[in-house]
C-alpha cells in the first residue's frame, strides 16, 4: 500500500530531521484524528510536498490504548513501528519549529505541548467551533460536522480523488466517520448532512460491508484483551484538581468480574495508578454489555469517612448504588458498587464530585 510506503519514507525525514511540514492530529488522538493526519498527509505528498510527515500527538506506549485505530491500522498492515508519534520529535523542534510549516486537523487550537508551534500553523481543517484562531491560514476550514474526516475525504476528492482508487485507503477513511456518526445514525443527532454526501461518495470506492466494518469497529473499540491494569485505567481516563483535592476518573469496558480474571489485584493497581498521578481520590467506572448494559463503580481514597460521605451523595443523587457481592481488599478506603442509576456517565459525575468538594 502506497501509505506504508510513504510513512516508511516520512520516517527517514524524522531521523534526519529534514521535514518541513507537519500534519499533527489533536492530543486525544482518537480514530479520526490519527486516520484524518495521515490521509491529509499522504494526500499532500501525492500533490507535490516532498517533506511532509503526519505526527499523532500521543506518546508511543500510549498508542496500545487507542484499540480501535491499532486494530484498523494493523488489517493493512501498518502498527505504531510504522507511526510517528510526539515523542518521536526532537524536543528543540518541538520547543523552536523554526522554519517548519504546521496544518493542523481535528481541532481549533493547538494544545499546550505545541503552542509553540501557534506562529508556525499554515492551514486548519476542523469541525469543531471556530475560535478566531491561525486567521491566514490557507486553507482555514471550519464546517460543523459529525467527522473531521469529512472534511479530509472532501479534500482528497477534489485534489487527489484517484487516491481512493486503493480501496484500503478508502475504507481507512471512512471508517471515522462511521464511527463518529454512530453509523449515520440520525436519532444520534451527531451526523450531517455533508457527513452524508461525502460518505456516499467513498463508498463508491469500497467494496465491503460497511455495517460489518462498523461493527468491527466497535469491537476493536472494547477490545481491551492485550491491555494490563495500568492501561485499563489510563485508555480512558480524565483528571481535575480543585482547592481540595485531586481527582481521576476511569471508564473501562469490562466487568469487574472478568477484570479479575485477567488481575486479582485491582485494588493494588487502583493504589499504584492513584500514586503515579497524586491523586486523593479515584473513581473506576465499568461499562460493559451482559444481558444488557451494565455500569459498576470503584471508589478509592484515603479518609474511610470521607468515602462513606461521599458514596451517600452519589446515592441521594440517583446513582443507585448496591454492594458489590465480591469486597475488594485495599491499602486505602475502597467501595465497590453495582450502579443501577445507568444514566450517570463520568459527564454526569464530575459535576456532582466538584459540588460535593467545593
């Protein structure tokens, strides 16, 4: 495939630290971000720019947690030995771009490891809100859709459109938009019109099931097998600090009880992962679907007063909140819960954690 081979080509211009430009995706480095880096990229090269490379804004050990993109990647071909990834940039380029040239894709502002990097920036594709931001930059595209990958598919078809001629290429680019659109769903209210016109028009390319392919997708997405403890609590984890304390939050898409198939010892990875980031409190949120959609809940810190204060809050909340049947052991103050309230996602718990310690 003629992105490997271009990737394998934006590596020796890493090494040599001869590139010019850079297409640098957002720090979440979803799905989108990381196929819409690459495409636009490989698009560019197809177009003439011989110094290009694509960058995802994540560390490489932290590439295992994106499981979707790993799994879609690696079906052709291509795993984080193929990537470029941020700390695979030399830090005085990261801290002076000098003469680089910066497009940026899949968000409205750089983050702050490459605000240096903001006088730099040439061009934006984004469907996020358009902030005022890079007002020379060339093109500078801002359209409200489901997918950044829109815009991206919209680019190549009208610049470089024989580039979805390789059908892998095709459904790499379209795979963020099933996903992002929750497969074009429209009870979603997620997915665009222009979503759909562009959509349609990759399709042309692909000859696939595509409700398979999304299906697929969603698997990999869950597909947590390969990863450790650890990185069940960083894959999808978020953190506030507050006058009173700091806190983390972890979604993970396993039960509690095939968790402890894979680690008996949760609780002392809860410990472990509360002391790397200084945390006062952890929240480990399961989601997961047996017999239907279930959530559960983990809560660690150090005041056992404190704990049972803060689970009746939860509770009078709507949480609903029952005893797990199996008790964790733990150094520090630990519940565990089956959550019967399956509305309330981290969205809805991290407002009702900063009223609790305000």
């Amino acid at each position: 495939m003629k992105l490997k081979i271009f990737l394998q080509q934006a590596r020796v211009l890493v090494n040599n630290k001869s590139f010019k430009k850079v297409v640098v995706g957002n720090e979440s480095a979803d799905l989108d971000s990381i196929i819409s880096a690459n495409l636009l990229a490989f698009a560019y090269s197809e177009m003439g720019e011989q110094s290009i490379i694509p960058l995802i804004n994540c560390k490489r050990e932290d590439y295992k947690l994106r499981t979707e993109s790993c799994g879609l990647l690696k079906r052709y071909d291509i795993d984080e030995n193929n990537l470029i990834f941020i700390d695979d940039i030399d830090d005085l380029m990261v801290q002076n771009p000098n003469q680089l040239e910066i497009i940026i894709v899949d968000h409205n502002k750089l983050p702050d490891n490459l605000r240096a990097w903001d006088n730099s920036v040439i061009s934006v594709f984004d469907h996020h809100q358009d902030i005022d931001m890079y007002l020379d930059a060339k093109p500078r595209l801002f359209e409200t859709l489901g997918s950044c990958s829109t815009l991206v598919a919209e680019f190549i078809l009208e610049h470089q459109p024989d580039i979805f001629k390789d059908e892998a290429l095709a459904i790499l680019n379209i795979s963020p938009i099933l996903v992002d659109t929750v497969n074009l769903d429209p009870e979603q209210e997620r997915v665009t019109e222009k979503d759909r016109l562009i959509y349609n028009k990759i399709k042309k390319f692909v000859n696939l099931d595509l409700q398979k392919l999304y299906d697929d997708l969603q698997f990999m997405k869950s597909d947590v097998s390969s990863l450790d403890s650890r990185d069940l609590l960083r894959k999808d984890y978020k953190q506030w600090v507050n006058k009173k304390l700091t806190y983390g939050m972890s979604s993970v898409p396993l039960s509690i009880e095939d968790w402890l198939k894979k680690d008996e010892e949760i609780s002392k990875a809860g410990e472990a992962y509360m002391k790397e980031n200084s945390l006062d409190l952890l929240l480990i949120m399961t989601a997961y679907v047996q017999n239907g959609f279930k959530r559960e809940l983990i809560v660690i810190n150090s005041d056992a007063k404190l704990l049972s204060d803060f689970n009746n809050m939860l509770n009078q909340a709507g949480l609903e909140l029952t005893d797990y049947p199996q008790k964790l052991e733990s150094a520090k103050p630990i519940a565990t819960f089956n959550q019967g309230g399956l509305g309330f996602s981290r969205k809805k718990i991290q407002p009702l954690i900063e009223a609790f310690f305000k």
